[in-house]
C-alpha cells in the first residue's frame, strides 16, 4: 500500500470529483450566460433577461457535466482524455 505523505498528487475520490465537475460547470454556466444576458440586457434596455440566460446557463453546463461524466464511465480514463 502506498503512503498517502509521500503521493504529492493522490487521486480525489470519484463522488468528491463528480460533484466538484457538476459545480465547476453549473458556475461556469452562470457566468458564462449571466454575462451574456447581462450584456442583451444593456443593449435592449430590459432587466428580465439575464436571469433567464443565467438559468439557461445553470441547466445547460447541469446537462454537460452530466454528458462528461456519462462518457467517462464507458471505460476511458480521465488521463486519457487529456492526452488527447
């Protein structure tokens, strides 16, 4: 068995990285959509329609990290998708 010390770069457990991806895409949508509203917001003089692109964004990066971590589990690696 390997010493956890001596690992500087032990592995996360599967569920602490699935919920960090279902975070880190959900965030990601938010921003990336909350600005985009927020910018069709300013150029349309409205105030409705950055909370529904930040609610697409949410739902959307929910749908993603679902379809990343589905594919994942079809029997490639994280390495491997990286090193392609």
């Amino acid at each position: 068995m390997e010493n956890p010390d001596l690992n500087p770069n032990p592995k996360p457990t599967t569920k602490r990285a699935s919920a960090r991806e279902y975070v880190n895409y959900v965030v990601g949508g938010l921003i990336a959509w909350g600005l985009i509203g927020w910018g069709l917001d300013l150029l349309l003089d409205t105030r409705w329609i950055v909370f529904l692109s930040a609610l697409i964004g949410a739902t959307a990066g929910w749908f993603l990290a679902r379809h990343h971590l589905r594919h994942r589990r079809r029997g490639l690696s994280a390495s491997h998708e990286i090193d392609q």
